[in-house]
C-alpha cells in the first residue's frame, strides 16, 4: 500500500491525499511535527519537507508536483480520453493553483489589517484568472472532476474555514470561483483528505489571537475593497 508522510496542516500533503481520495487509491499515512522531524523522515527526504510518498516498491518520492505525476501514471486519470495539449493545460491551471499555497498561508497569519490587505493582493490575482477561465462547471473543467480541482482544492477549503469562523471572504467579488469552491467541497473529498483533528490545529495556527483573521477580523471590510468602506464608513 502506498505510504505518505504528512504535517497535518501542510496544503502541499492535502492535495495529494485528495488526489487520492478522489481516485479511491488506499494509503496509509504517517503524520510528523515539523518542528522535531524524526530521522528516518530526514533519511528519505532529501528536502526535509512533506509530502513524502513512499511507493509500495518502498520507493520514497517527494515534491508535491511529482508526486501527483506519479499517482497518475500508475492509476486510472480522473478525466479520461483527454489530448496531449488538455493535460498540458491542465498541468498549467494545476500550477497555477499549487503555487498560491504559501502565498495564502502567509496571508492568513497576518498580525493586522494592513499587512493582510498587502499580502491578499498578492493573492487575488490568481482567483481572478481562475474566474475569467470557469464556464459553467461544476468543476474547472466542466461536469467531470479532474486534476485542476484537486489543485485548487486546498486554497477552496481554506477559505472555508476562515469564511466559517467570521465570515471573511477571501473568494468575495469572484462568484464562478464561489461556485466552484462549494462544488469541491460537496464532493466530500476536502473533508477525507485531512485528519480529523484538521479544523482544530488549522484554526490554532491560522486563526489563533496573533492574527487579523483569529482576532474575529472587521466584518465590514470585505476582501477588495477595504479602502473604500474605510474612506466610506504551510511546509517545509
């Protein structure tokens, strides 16, 4: 059976897992503190970082993007039949999602308004070019599930859980990407993808009293235009 080495909060893990989930590809999954990484995680890693996927050969992969290339060629694809130029595509939409991982971690540990408005705009173009490409889904791609959603997946849950503890949005003025995200979310794959304990140790973290977020935010500045309401009334 297939083996990944986890940090319970880190979206680089999560999308591999969901593309697991959503392929009903059996794992088995060990999960370590970054903090105190064990030494035989250090022997199999050669970056120090998660997600190590340890093949059932006992071969250890890891870098997220291969890791997902691998699970592909040795399962069946989740969006069958498509060309050469379609899976190059979406391998660029993928990219465009995973890359957004940190940016948005750091986002959500901002200590103060300020800084979390600087950090969003680094952000927010990525769902605006998401939101110029989405037709009418469901998902990215149309009516079938595929390789992009996975990617987005982590960045959609995300924002959940921060919309859900005080009502924050960080997709507010992209409605296609609304859409989708609680189209991913139905699935059930977001919440099969994390450890139970999930919600809690991502709420500790990222929505603790050190941050804006955490603090409860100010419900009258919605993400994009916080300056004209003023002026009118992670894993390594």
């Amino acid at each position: 059976m297939i083996k990944i080495v986890s940090f319970k909060i880190c979206p680089f893990v999560q999308r591999v897992t969901a593309m697991l989930e959503a392929k009903g590809v059996p794992y088995s999954i060990d999960y370590i503190e970054l903090s105190s990484k064990p030494q035989w995680f250090l022997d199999i890693s050669p970056t120090g970082q998660v997600p190590v996927l340890v093949t059932e050969g006992g071969v250890a992969l890891f870098e997220s993007d291969a890791i997902v290339e691998y699970i592909d060629e040795v399962t069946a694809p989740l969006e069958p039949g498509l060309t050469p130029e379609q899976r190059a595509s979406n391998r660029a939409w993928s990219y465009q999602g995973s890359k957004q991982y940190l940016v948005q971690c750091s986002t959500m540990q901002s200590a103060d308004k300020t800084v979390l408005d600087e950090r969003l705009a680094k952000l927010q173009p990525a769902f605006e070019k998401a939101e110029k490409q989405l037709a009418e889904g469901p998902y990215f791609n149309g009516s079938v599930l595929g390789n992009v959603d996975i990617a987005w997946l982590p960045l959609l849950h995300r924002a959940a859980l921060v919309e859900a503890h005080n009502g924050f949005d960080l997709l507010a003025g992209y409605p296609k990407v609304k859409a989708w995200q609680q189209a991913l979310l139905a699935t059930g794959i977001a919440a099969k993808s994390v450890p139970v304990d999930f919600e809690e140790r991502f709420s500790a973290f990222y929505l603790a009293e050190r941050t804006w977020l955490g603090r409860g935010a100010n419900l009258n500045e919605a993400p994009g235009n916080a300056a004209v309401q003023k002026t009118s009334g992670c894993c390594g």
